[in-house]
C-alpha cells in the first residue's frame, strides 16, 4: 500500500517537469529585471515553460557551492563579464552550443565565447542632474575639478571602472588605458590621481544609489551605469549623461554546470538573442542590443540612449575583462589600503 | 521503577540498584540535551572547524602539479628553475583530467601572483607542448608565453607545493613569506588587514561607549519605575530590537540623508547654515550600530539594576554622603556585572557588523566582514575569506579572555 503511493508520488514527481517545465532566471534586479520580464520572461512564458525569476547581486559564491554540492536550483544567470572567462576556466558554468541559438556572426564579437553569451551592452558613465548642475561637464578631467563644478562626486566602492577614470582624468588617451594600468607605475599614477579627489567622494554601493544621489543633490556628479539613468528619466527627472570616457561592457547568460533543465535554459537563451526579444528589451531600458540586428528594429530615439549608438560609443572604453581577471584581486586589496590611508 | 526494582530484590543489591537508577537518570538527561548537542555540533562547530580548516588548506598546486613540484624542489629560488622543470609543468597541465582543474590552479596562483591566471590558462590550451628533450620544451613554453621566464611565477609555485600553508593566515595580518621562506612584512600599498581589524575595534568601541553613555541613564530609569510602566518602556525599546536590521538602516538613510529630517531640523533652528554630511561616513555608521546595538545594553543593564536593592542608596545619603558621590561610589560599582556583559555583547557583537557599514559608510569606513564577503563573494578566494574570518574569531575569543581576567567572572546577564 505504502509503496504504491511512494511509486505514484514518484511518478507524479518525474512527470511534472514535462507537464508544466519551468525554468529559474536569475538576474540583478532592479529596472533591468523588469525590462527582462518584460523583453524576455513573459513572451518566453507563452511557449509553455513557466520563467521563475530570482534576483542576486552578482555572487559567483552562491553558484560555485550549487556546483559543488551538485544541487543547482538556477538555470540561466546573468553574470558580469569578468566572471564568465573565470567560471568558465573553473568548470562553473556549462559550454553553450551555438548551433542552438544562432548564427555567431549576427552578434558582436565581444558577446560570443564558450560558457556564455551577451545580453545586453551596458556603460559606466558620468551623470549630473540638469536641473541643478551650472554647466555641462564633458571628460573625466571635468570631474576631477572641484572648482569648476564644486560639490560632491559619486563613485562606486572599490578599484574596478575608478582606476581607469583616474587614468583618463590624469591625460591617458582611451586607447592606452590599460597599457598604463598595466604597468607599476601607471597603478601608482591611478591612484595617486584618485587621492586628489578622495575628499570629494561620496562612495556607492548599489546600482540604484548614484540617481538617488543626482535627485537628491548630495552630489554634483557621479558615476553610475547608464540604464539607471534612463530609468530616473522615465519617472520624469533630468539627468543627463557625459559619454565621453565611459566604459562599456556585457552581461552574459550562462546555465550552471549540472543544471536540470539545461535544453530549457538553451531554449530561453536562444529566445532572448533574437533580434525581436532584443529590440524589445532595448526599448524598456537604454542597454544595448548584442544582436547587432535587433539595432534596425530600433528608432532614432531609442539608439540615442543606447551604449551602442555612434555617437555615444567614439570615445568610449571596453572594459578589459582579461586585465581585471588577473588584476582584480590583487588592485581591489589596494584599494582597502588605498582608503585607509 | 528503581522503588518497584528495590522492593523485589534483596537488600544487599541497593548500592548498585541505586547507581543504575542515577545512570539511567543521567542517560535520560543526555538524550534530553541530545537535540540540542548535535544541533550545537552541526550549526557551530563543525563549520568552524571547516573554516579552519580551510584557511590553512592549499590543495591545487599540490594536487595539479606533482611533477613539477618535484622538480622545483631543489632549485635555489633564483633566475628560473632547471630545463626539467618546463617539461614537468607541459607533462603536467596535460595530465589534468578536467579544465576545471586548470582553472582552480590558475585562481590560486593568480591570488599570489596577478597575471598567473592568463598564463596557466593560455597555457593549458595551447597544450601539448612542441618538442621532446626538457629544453625544447622550455624554448616552447617561453615561446608560448614570455612569462614563464620570470621568477615570481615559478616561486609561487614553488612556495605553494606544500598541502598546508600559513600564508592566508599571514597574509590577513599583512605578513607574507619570502622566496627563502622567511616572515616578513607586505610591501606598504598592499598592507590593509591590519589597519582594517585597528578600524573594526575602533568602531566597535566607540559604539560601546555611546551605547553606555545612552543605555545607563535610561537602564536605571526604567528601574526605578514600577514594574507596570517599566513594561510599557520596555517594549518601547524591544520594538526596534525586533524589527529588521535592513528596514532600520533605510530608515536612517531617509533621516539622515542631506535633504533629509535630521539636516532640514537643524536648519531651520539656526543651527546650521548647510547641511552637514551625516551619511556615507563614520558618523552614519556609528549612529545607526548605536541604535541597533543599544537593545544590548540596556537588557543586562536593567536586569543588573532591578537586583540592586535601593536601601544601600539610601543609606549612605543618609550617613551624609551627597547624593552624586554616592550614587557613582555606592550604587554605579553594583552595577559592574551588567555594564561588562552589556559591553561584551555589544562589541563582540559589533566586531561582525557587515550590512550597516556597506550601506551606511564610505571606503574607509568599512569592517573586517565586509572583506570577507568579500573575498568569498567577489574574489571567490576563500581560503582568504576563511583566515579573516579565523582573525575575527581569535580576536573574539582574545576579548573575552580578557574580560574573564578582569571581571574573574563568568558571562552573566544578570
């Protein structure tokens, strides 16, 4: 008797998955989250495999322990570029077969490697609130004077992106960047750069903080990545970007090693690299399409906004992720150091 | 049972009779407390023995390179080691059953020696290594990638063939090992653990202080109200003790926040002319731990306070002691035991904070477990996140020593 319904239980148990499938999607929340559920989550919904979205804030911790115990409850996760080669070369993460998304030469070239794929191009850049800034800085010396633009300036807690600015703001050309970063002296000359504005600097910790900031006028400048901005202007404020010097860099969709529901996680990933789900999503929040077709769906004004757009992207910088795969640990501990002093 | 086991045998068996019914008192007693042993020994001490097990374990070089761990053990630690050494390391990152493999030895090197992660990966690609004598494979291997004709690379390796290492350990109290092996101090820029454990006991200590300055006037206050009152007060202060950490910081952040509550009062009392800057620094900080600390100290405080018995008080005002000396030598040394466990809790408690300092501070404000998140989250390092996390622990465990030696007492909360 007992084991009859232990057999049907179990049956049902198995069964289930074909019945009603579903797949977890973890993302970073926030206004990219609804853009994804928008873009991506829901139309995917209507080919029969449920989307269960979870949020995370870019932990490799958590996704390292599901392989390791080989119990992975995630099937698709967005991750940031520096850890797709990482968790790729540690067996994190599993190889994506392309002939089950598409064409590679539809995407651009940064957006296609072995464990993961682009799903959106995004940029750390400058931002100041047009309602109270007198003046339009243009380059990340502007930011660096106190004087001309007096006030407080946001910057995100740590090495990574600041580094590069202080590169730029101190006279490196974009292009030369990480050549000098790359050397003793260049560290030195980064962060040297960065004492001189280290009393002006109001530190963030989260993607949402910099606009809080911009709106509430406790900083004259900041950082910020430019899909929050776009998203504060939808609700009807007035900040504005500076491109010049921004550094732009993808997010990836990779499926954990081990992952039960992999050809579901394929499925998703496919879905949303096609052109339609990539337009779609680019229209609900200003990060740029990897599916270099999706760019013809778009008008005008929505290419404006986007990373990706001309006139946004001349001067702009890739984000290394080679440099920062081997520097990160050892520039972030300098940072500690740098800010206890 | 033992009286129904005592009536049916004879008189001469009573001793023991009456043994077995003490040991089977005390074996229900065990399995009684059995629960909460195992609950005790998996929640608490087996992740601490794991933790510290982990800050001193360095299986990947030992594990991946064998061979050439054998081959470097002679080699003077100069210049780059013999031919037979680049044949090993090619011989060896074939041999590795997995990627993942490569990529574990190329994160541990890398957290020794940054670059060492590009370069055992393009390595381990590129593989199988041209050429068949030892010193083919070297011209290959430099060939390949530069690199490997530099020392820092080899040296790594070397000082990491060992299964066991102190050098998390040394490294979280900014030391390292030198290519002969001695202990010496980290170059200046990379020197931050010790002046970040300094920060956390600084922090600590001044969120102590406030919290006696502010807990004792009211601890006593309360106190010295009948027991009706002193409930309804009670709760007033056990209302933000339950509410979640998370809500009480954004809380502060909306208050004291430069367009904020506290900014636009002081303006408009005259008091200030701009607002001043209370949040993402040490002062948001230490404003917020002391409201979410204080709980800590007014509870043994008040439950010390309660046993003092008013008379003593009295007393010496009545022998003509002024009221002020002898509530601070008559009353306040009575208190001792509450105000040590009250300020034990709250540092030691303090000591692990994480959330209020990320949210709340700037770069320099932050304590010794955001690091360790962060090594655990960001870096994945975690033989690093365990020797910082194994700091924190004998730093606790240090205090509270002390405080025995001091107070000659046990913990008491009252």
């Amino acid at each position: 008797m007992n084991k009859s319904i232990l057999a049907i239980a179990l049956a049902a148990g198995f069964a289930l998955p074909a019945l009603g499938q579903q797949i977890t999607v973890v993302n970073f929340g926030g206004a990219n989250a609804n853009a994804q559920k928008k873009a991506y989550y829901e139309p995917f919904e209507k080919t029969g495999t449920k989307v269960v979205a979870v949020e995370y804030n870019g932990e490799q911790a958590k996704i390292k322990a599901m392989v390791e115990t080989k119990k992975v409850t995630w099937d698709v996760v967005e991750v940031e570029s520096p850890d797709v080669a990482r968790g790729c070369d540690e067996g994190l993460f599993e190889k994506l077969d392309y002939s089950k998304i598409g064409n590679k030469a539809d995407f651009l070239p940064a957006a296609v490697s072995d464990c993961g794929i682009g799903v959106f191009v995004w940029s750390t850049v400058m931002a100041y609130n047009g309602d109270k800034l007198k003046g339009t800085p243009t380059t990340w010396a502007d930011f660096w004077d106190t004087k001309k633009f007096p006030g407080k300036r946001g910057m995100r807690k740590g090495a990574r992106y600041n580094l590069e600015f202080a590169l730029m703001a101190d006279g490196v050309k974009t292009a030369d960047v990480y050549k000098v970063l790359a050397t003793k002296e260049g560290a030195e000359r980064a962060f040297k750069k960065l004492t001189e504005l280290k009393p002006s600097i109001q530190w963030w910790e989260a993607g949402a903080q910099p606009p809080q900031f911009l709106v509430a006028g406790d900083v004259a400048l900041t950082t910020v990545y430019n899909g929050r901005i776009d998203a504060a202007n939808r609700e009807g404020k007035n900040l504005k970007i500076a491109w010049t010097g921004g550094i732009y860099d993808l997010d990836y969709w990779v499926i954990p090693k081990g992952s039960p529901n992999k050809d579901a996680a394929l499925k998703f990933i496919a879905f949303a690299s096609t052109p339609d789900a990539q337009a779609e999503y680019a229209k609900n929040i200003a990060y740029g399409p990897t599916n270099t077709k999706a760019l013809a769906k778009l008008d005008a004004k929505v290419l404006g906004n986007l990373p990706t757009a001309p006139a946004n992207a001349k001067d702009a910088l890739q984000f290394d992720l080679k440099f920062w795969a081997d520097q990160g640990e050892d520039l972030e501990k300098r940072f500690a150091s740098w800010a206890a002093q | 049972m033992s009286s129904v086991a005592a009536s049916v045998s004879g008189a001469g068996d009573l001793p023991r009779q009456l043994a077995r019914a003490d040991r089977a008192r005390k074996l229900r007693a065990f399995v009684l407390t059995l629960p909460l042993l195992v609950f005790l020994l998996a929640t608490f001490l087996v992740p601490i023995a794991a933790l510290l097990k982990r800050a001193v374990e360095n299986p990947e070089v030992a594990n991946a390179l064998p061979r050439t761990v054998a081959a470097l053990d002679g080699w003077n630690r100069e210049g780059t080691p013999a031919p037979e050494a680049f044949a090993a390391i090619g011989a060896d990152l074939a041999a590795l059953p997995d990627s993942s493999d490569a990529g574990a030895l190329a994160r541990r090197l890398n957290s020794e020696v940054p670059g060492a992660r590009s370069l055992v990966m393009n390595t381990f690609k590129a593989l199988p290594l041209p050429g068949a004598t030892p010193a083919e494979q070297q011209a290959g291997l430099l060939a390949l990638d530069a690199r490997w004709g530099e020392t820092k690379y080899w040296l790594a390796i070397a000082k990491n063939g060992a299964r066991w290492t102190p050098d998390y350990l040394l490294a979280s109290v900014d030391l390292r090992r030198d290519a002969q092996g001695r202990v010496e101090r980290m170059a200046p820029e990379q020197r931050a653990f010790g002046r970040i454990l300094l920060r956390t006991f600084e922090i600590s200590a001044i969120v102590t202080v406030w919290c006696l300055l502010l807990g004792y006037p009211l601890a006593y206050w309360l106190s010295t109200l009948p027991a009706r009152k002193a409930n309804v007060l009670m709760i007033l202060v056990l209302v933000p003790f339950w509410t979640s950490i998370l809500v009480r910081v954004a809380a502060w952040i909306v208050l004291l926040q430069s367009e904020g509550l506290v900014n636009h009062a002081l303006m408009w009392t005259g008091l200030i002319d701009k607002p001043l800057a209370l949040l993402f620094n040490r002062t948001g900080v230490i404003v917020a731990m002391v409201h979410i600390l204080l709980p800590f100290m007014i509870l043994p405080l008040y439950s010390v306070m309660k046993s003092v018995p008013g008379t003593y008080l009295r007393a010496a005002v009545s022998l003509g002691s002024p009221p002020l000396a002898a509530f601070f030598r008559v009353y306040v040394p009575q208190t001792y035991p509450g105000i040590g466990a009250g300020a034990l809790l709250v540092f030691i408690l303090s000591i692990g904070y994480y959330v209020t300092p990320a949210l709340l501070g700037g770069a320099d404000d932050q304590m010794l477990s955001y690091y360790i998140a962060q090594y655990t989250n960001v870096n994945v390092n975690w033989g690093m996140a365990c020797a910082l996390g194994a700091v924190l622990l004998a730093a606790t465990l240090v205090l509270y020593a002390l405080y025995r030696r001091v107070t000659k007492s046990e913990l008491s909360l009252g």
